[in-house]
C-alpha cells in the first residue's frame, strides 16, 4: 500500500504571454538568496482554462445546494506556488498546492509539506467566472509568508501580505471560512472540496464522510505524521493538498493532505479538530530569517478583472 502526497511538480510550459512591462519583484529565498520573479513568470506557470460558473457546469453537480455553496466558497481557497532559483539563475515555479482562507485579514492554512521550509510562497486569487490567467491581474498574485507550522500533523499558516508587484490597494476583507465545531462532524455528512488539482484550479468535487480516525499515524517520503483525520472518498489529484474540505453549512471541516494510489476513493484530510488546536498555538516566536520581498511598482497590465 502506498500513500501520495497531494501537491503538484510544475514543469513551467514555454508559452508566449501577454504583452506587460519586465519589471520584476525581488523575492526572498530561505538560504538568502535574491530571486526576481515576474508577473509573466506566474502566468506562464498557471494553467489557461476557464474557470466557468454558467449554466453548463452548475449541471453537472449531484447536489441541489452544492451550486449555491460552491459560489459562496470557492474564493476562500487559493492555489499556492512555490518558487526556488534554477540551475540557469532563473526564478521558476517548481511545485503548487492549495489553501483555505481563515480569516477576514488573510490568514490561511495548507499543509506543512506544501511550503515545506519556505518562508514565503504565492497565492493566486479567483479571477471570476469565465475568467482566465492568459492576462494575469497584478493583483491576482500575492507574496504569503509562512507564519506557523507543526510538522508533525503536516499544517502550516501563511498571512497573504501584499501583491506580487507592489502595495495593496484598496482591499477588502477577505472572503474565509468558519471552522466547524469539532464535536459537530460525523460520519456520512456531505462534504465537498475545491482544489487546484494538476493546474486545473477551483475544481469542486463531493463526497461523505466516510470515517474520523483520531492520532491517525502515517509516514510520507519527506516525513513521519500523526493527527486526526477525516476519512473521505472525495475526489482529489495531485494540487490538491491544502484545499478545504467544506461541509453543507459552508464551514471548513478539514484540509486535504494525502491519499492512496492504489485505490480510488480512499483521500484524508486533517481534520477540524486538530485545525482548532493549531489556530490557537502562538506564532513561533523564531521565525527564518530572511528579508520581506521588495515591492515595486505595479506595471501596466491588460485583462479585465475577475
């Protein structure tokens, strides 16, 4: 039996972008290198696919309320991107994975072996339905620093601080959801996932509960974990380690983290219970040293807004 983390190996695509400025972004590395990244670096990354919300996929659902809480959900989780310096000296996006908004000032959680040491990671934001990231907004991209971790039940929190290429600019609250009451989570309730899975980004899915195993144990190629976990034949794909799993109420319930290879049907999720407990922790009190990215100047971008 073999387990698979969730998260995706990015092989950047040689694709013409869409026309912009080459100002870069000056990003901080773990090790304290200067890396440059680009909005068209992060655009060549990411997938170009439609992001639909019409009539033709509202169809393909199961549920009557899945529509509805997909809407209401789907901008509270976030793909994430993780960038290092390549052989050549160019920043690339090597790996991605997904999170979920906690909080109205950007907290997010994903799991401890999507940033890995990282102290900062990208978030995408939802562009809006029908919306594409062939022209990519300058404030779709956002620097996150990793501000939390716990290796040993694989999560770690990130605070979304400003976009890729300069400051925020009239921003609002963000949209985020309420963790569930632990002690409300059962067996064979509906739950529902929006993932990033294979840059195939806010893909949503549905499943049951299928069992809650508590101080579950589990060993991954980069580590040994244990934690309560949410049992879940849900349907998730490489990406999609970090996102939330939501129940029929809108509230995060857990977040997915690995499943089997051999057999469909069989994914995990940390669970709410151990969500609680992790948000309630201090922040550490020695984070990685480093220096915050630069900001720069917002080039001039084309597209319309999400």
């Amino acid at each position: 039996m073999r387990w698979i983390l969730l998260t995706l190996a990015i092989t950047v695509p040689q694709v013409g972008c869409a026309q912009q400025t080459d100002r870069r972004a000056v990003v901080d590395t773990d090790v304290g290198e200067t890396l440059e990244l680009t909005l068209n670096d992060v655009e060549s990354a990411v997938a170009r696919i439609e992001i639909s919300q019409g009539p033709d996929s509202l169809g393909v659902t199961r549920s009557v309320w899945g529509p509805a809480l997909y809407k209401k959900t789907v901008s509270s989780s976030i793909p994430i991107l993780i960038y290092e310096k390549g052989t050549d000296g160019k920043t690339k996006i090597t790996s991605s994975g997904s999170g979920a908004l906690v909080s109205a000032d950007g907290l997010a959680v994903t799991n401890w072996h999507v940033t890995g040491a990282h102290e900062y990671v990208l978030a995408l934001l939802y562009p809006g339905k029908g919306q594409t990231y062939r022209s990519l907004q300058e404030e779709g991209v956002w620097i996150a620093r990793v501000i939390k971790t716990d290796q040993s039940r694989d999560l770690s929190l990130l605070r979304l601080e400003r976009p890729l290429n300069g400051p925020v600019k009239n921003h609002q609250a963000w949209n985020f959801l309420v963790l569930e009451d632990p002690n409300l989570i059962e067996v064979g309730q509906d739950v529902f996932s929006i993932g990033h899975p294979a840059g195939l980004h806010w893909t949503y899915t549905e499943g049951v509960i299928s069992q809650i195993r508590p101080d579950y144990l589990w060993e991954m190629e980069n580590g040994r974990f244990q934690a309560t976990i949410i049992q879940t034949q849900t349907a998730v794909s490489f990406g999609s380690s970090g996102g939330p799993v939501i129940n029929r109420n809108g509230k995060l319930v857990g977040i997915i983290s690995w499943g089997l290879t051999e057999r469909a049907g069989f994914n995990f999720a940390i669970s709410a219970h151990e969500l609680k407990k992790f948000l309630a922790l201090p922040l550490r009190s020695n984070p990685p040293a480093g220096t915050p990215p630069s900001p720069v100047k917002p080039p001039a971008f084309g597209g319309s807004g999400g």
